[in-house]
C-alpha cells in the first residue's frame, strides 16, 4: 500500500516502509533527500498510472517497489496483512524487531543486536541476555514488555 496525498499537488508519503524516505515526494517526478538517502518517482512503462520509487545506492537508482495512483479500499490488503502477521514465511513472524527513525537516523533493536545509526556513525551492540534485551526495549523505545518472556526463553 503507498499512501499518496492530494494538496496543490500529489505526494508520496509512504512512511511505513522501513528505512525509507521521511519528506514527501512529489508525484509523478519528484525527488526528495534526507538522512536516509536520496530518492525520486518515475513513471513506470509497464502502464498507465504506474509509477516507481527508487533509492540512489551510490552511483545506481535502486528499485524500491512501483505503485499505481488507483484507489483501493482497505479489505483489498486483507490477504497481504494477514501473510505478515501469521505466516512461517513472513520475516515479521521469525524474529524479533523493533524499529524506529531518530532525528539524526534510525534505531532498530532485534533479539541479537541493537543497532544505532547516527548520521553516517553506525553502532551495533550485541544482545547478551534476555534482561539486556528488556532493557535496551525500555531505554530506547519506551516499552516495557509485560509478559518478560522473549524468543531467547
């Protein structure tokens, strides 16, 4: 699902998807840059109405995924939300994460690593135990589990 904003112009502002852009993206050719990179809207030519958002890694525009400007309602998305949460195949069902974008960059904790980015200063810590891990969870995203059992237990 791409979430798209009708103003004096059309933009994209998707920001559920990971470590992505954070300022809105003007449709249909817009370009945007911020902590995370730089990224730009094209048109598509597999059809109409499609469109492409991509991510510059280092001299090459990289393919995030295409959308089209058509309306969907919700329930169109069951399928897909419901393969997130439950399914074996899912990333989301086979690990731990926890993510969230910083002022400066991202921080992401997962059951084995806690990782800092600040600016172009990358910190990884590993995760020696259970409690460190209800720890990190508390100190650097404000949740305290109330269930203390963890995919380690």
């Amino acid at each position: 699902m791409a979430l798209l904003v009708d103003l004096e112009k059309t933009y994209l502002v998707d920001i559920g998807f990971g470590d992505n852009f954070r300022k809105p993206i003007a449709s249909p050719d817009g370009k945007s840059e911020d902590i995370s990179g730089r990224y730009r809207l094209r048109s598509s030519a597999t059809g109409q109405d499609t469109y492409i958002l991509q991510k510059k890694d280092n001299n090459d525009w990289q393919s995030m995924y295409n959308f089209t400007k058509h309306p969907r309602v919700l329930s169109y998305f069951e399928e897909m939300r419901t393969f997130h949460q439950t399914s074996p195949e899912s990333h989301f069902t086979q690990e731990i994460i926890c993510t969230m974008a910083t002022k400066n960059g991202r921080v992401s904790l997962s059951e084995d690593f806690l990782s800092i980015t600040d600016g172009s200063s990358k910190k990884k810590t590993k995760i020696v135990s259970d409690k460190d891990f209800t720890h990190k969870l508390m100190d650097h995203f404000g949740i305290q589990l109330n269930n203390k059992k963890t995919k380690k237990s």
